[in-house]
C-alpha cells in the first residue's frame, strides 16, 4: 500500500469515527469529521499532509500525491 492510499484509508476512518462517536456519545465528536475533511481540502490546495509525513517516517512506499 502507498503513501495516499494510506493517508485516503486514515481519513476516511477518522470521519467514520468522528460520526460514530457524535451518535453514540455526545455531537460535538462531529468535530472530529470537520477537521478530517477540512484538512483533506487543505492538503489538496497545498500538498502538505501531516499523515503522510508519518506514514512515510514508518516507511510506507511513496505515492505519487504526497512526495
């Protein structure tokens, strides 16, 4: 698996989650979602992602998105 695969797959579980937790516990988990998709948005404009910066410090094989 490759860099943005593995940035896609973390964010897509922290949206999931953050929308698990806003049912099942209190709605202001709900922030969780909108950090993940507002940094999403940002990483798109700008390239920087802090996830794939730690992905790729464990040594998960380069993509093409995060270089």
């Amino acid at each position: 698996m490759t860099v943005d695969r593995m940035v896609l797959a973390f964010a897509g579980f922290v949206v999931l989650l953050g929308v698990t937790l806003a049912a099942l516990v209190h709605p202001w988990w709900i922030a969780l979602s909108v950090f993940a998709g507002l940094n999403m948005i940002q990483a798109a404009f700008t390239g920087f992602c802090p996830a794939a910066m730690v992905f790729k410090a464990l040594g998960v094989k380069p993509g093409v998105a995060f270089r």
